[in-house]
C-alpha cells in the first residue's frame, strides 16, 4: 500500500509552507511566486541542466517551468504529493521534451546525399545502449507513482536520497525503502524482458534459493 501524502511541513524559520505559498500565488500574489523561486530555482536549474547538458536550454526550460506555474498554480495538487516532487517533475518532462525537439530539429538539417557512408565506429554499441534504454523507460512505467518519482530524483536527476527525501517532503527511511523496492522490481522486470529477448527463462537456471 502506498503511503498517503503527508501535510506540508512548514520551514523551521517559520517561513509559510509551499503549499501557502502556492495558494497566495493563486490569488495573484508575486512575492509568493518569489519565494517558490528562490526555494526551488537552483535544483530545477540543476536538475535541467543534467538532462540538456546546453546551460541556455536549460535556463529555457526552467523558465518555462515556473512560467506555467505562474499562469496556472491550480495544476498543483497537495494530495497527490508535495509541491517539490510536482515541480521537479514538470522541470523533468520539460527538458526531455526541449532535448527531443533538439534532437528531431538536428536530424532535420542534415544534409541528405546519395552517398552511403559507412557505419560509424561503435554504432553497434550505441544501437545496443538505445534499446536498453527504450526497455529501462517500459519497465519504469510498471513502477508505482510513489517508487518512480525517487528513482526519477535520484537516477535521472542525481539527487542524494536526503535531497530526494527533502524534495518530496518524506521521511530517509522511506525514500530508501521505496528506492530498495524500485531497483528489485526493476531487475524482475528487466531480467524478464532480457530473458525473452534470449530465449532463455527465468527458472532455468538457479544460482540459489528462489524467492
């Protein structure tokens, strides 16, 4: 059973809590979104700067980001999670969204000749490492919500799992047990898949006691 999104906790300062903050912002209120940005600016830059690698797409999508809280604060909803998971998340779509438009634009403006050029040095690899991203991406979305949004923190982010516990606003040890249930679930998933792929089955080899 998934644990139940915890009230928003209020900075030790007596600082208002996001979720405060998130509503004054609904009413209009500028200093609030201010204060969401001075909280939040520096780890979705962090966090879109590790997907875009460019600094400039990076800063776009962060603008974006809280651009669209600004216009629609309402999108977030405090029973679904805390406000920091929410933000991450959309910084997250974002950027993989700017670097697949990159992508498809590049793509685009290469010049097309009738010359066939050989295949580049390891291409074979890189054909390899796109597949086995294409089935880590399949097996992600079997995870429960709670259990993908740590491993998308700490994996794709690059969060500490202390980052990821303040980001999502719960306890160490919570974010540790939903990461140990993650990976275990994904190498069920993905060593099936790998299974299939070889023919080979789960059972029929046996290095120890089945569990």
């Amino acid at each position: 059973m998934a644990d139940s999104p915890g009230p928003p906790v209020a900075p030790c300062d007596g600082r208002p809590t996001d979720f405060e903050l998130v509503q004054r912002l609904a009413q209009g209120d500028r200093p609030a979104f201010g204060a969401l940005y001075d909280r939040y600016g520096t780890p979705a830059y962090s966090l879109a700067r590790r997907i875009c690698v460019d600094p400039e797409l990076a800063e776009d999508v962060v603008q974006e980001a809280f651009l669209a809280l600004w216009r629609h604060p309402a999108r977030f909803d405090p029973t679904r999670g805390s406000f920091g998971t929410w933000l991450m998340t959309l910084v997250h779509h974002r950027a993989v969204d700017a670097v697949r438009k990159e992508n498809t634009q590049r793509r685009r403006t290469v010049p097309l000749t009738d010359d066939v050029s050989p295949p580049a040095e390891g291409s074979d690899h890189q054909a390899l490492v796109s597949v086995v991203s294409a089935e880590v991406r399949a097996a992600l979305r079997t995870l429960p919500e709670e259990q993908r949004q740590v491993i998308a923190l700490a994996y794709l982010g690059g969060y500490t799992q202390c980052e990821v516990a303040k980001l999502t606003g719960v306890p160490l040890g919570t974010v540790k047990s939903r990461t140990f249930a993650a990976i275990r679930r994904l190498r069920g998933t993905l060593g099936n898949l790998w299974a299939g792929e070889t023919g080979e089955t789960t059972g029929a080899k046996t290095t120890g006691a089945n569990r």
